[in-house]
C-alpha cells in the first residue's frame, strides 16, 4: 500500500473574490477568467463536496481579497462546519485583520498576509 505525506498535497485554492485593495507583490487573482465579482454558493458548495470526496487536507481562500467578499465569515463557517479537519488558511493584505479574528476565531488555521506595494 501507497502511504501519501499529506503534507505534499497542496491546498485547494478556492479564489472567492476578485475584489481588491491594492496591488500586491503577488497576486492570487492570475489566471481568473471569471466574469462573477464574487463565488458562488453553488460553487462553494461544489468545493467543499471535492475536498470532502478527495479528503484534502487543506483549504486557502484566496482572491483578490477575501476579506472583502460579503459573506466571507459564513464561507469559513460551512468549511469549518462540513470540513472539521481541515487546515482553512487565508490569504489577505490584513486589511480586515481585526474583523477577520474577531468573527472567525480559531475556524482560520493559517493567515498569510500579502503585503500591498
């Protein structure tokens, strides 16, 4: 039997948002082609299901900005909720840092900040 390092297998990276605050250094919002301002619960819905099927360990919201899309605590909140064991990072230019702790508690495992130019 094929043992896996789970810590091998990247993130999936769910981009919830192309929204932004500035021009960052890198970017997580290359190659979006989508017209839609913000994801869909559809397809959120569609994320965590492959995750869950696939048993990934981990998650990275991404975006533009993620702390700018509408809904975003409820978006870690289901992760969290359908997804218990999942390692739920975010990227953000901390912007929202406050609001993000404050409404997500200990459900974000990892916060990775791109720092604005």
């Amino acid at each position: 039997m094929l043992s896996t390092n789970l810590s091998l297998i990247p993130p999936l990276r769910i981009i919830v948002t192309k929204e932004c605050n500035g021009i960052c250094a890198f970017c997580h919002n290359e190659g979006n082609t989508s017209n839609e301002k913000f994801i869909s619960q559809d397809t959120i819905n569609q994320c965590i299901l492959a995750a869950s099927e696939l048993k990934l360990p981990r998650i990275a919201l991404t975006g533009g900005e993620p702390t700018l899309h509408a809904n975003i605590y409820n978006i870690i909140n289901q992760i969290k909720t359908q997804l218990p064991y999942i390692e739920l990072g975010i990227t953000t230019t901390g912007i929202n840092i406050e609001r993000l702790i404050e409404m997500s508690g200990s459900e974000v495992d990892k916060i990775m900040f791109l720092f604005p130019l």
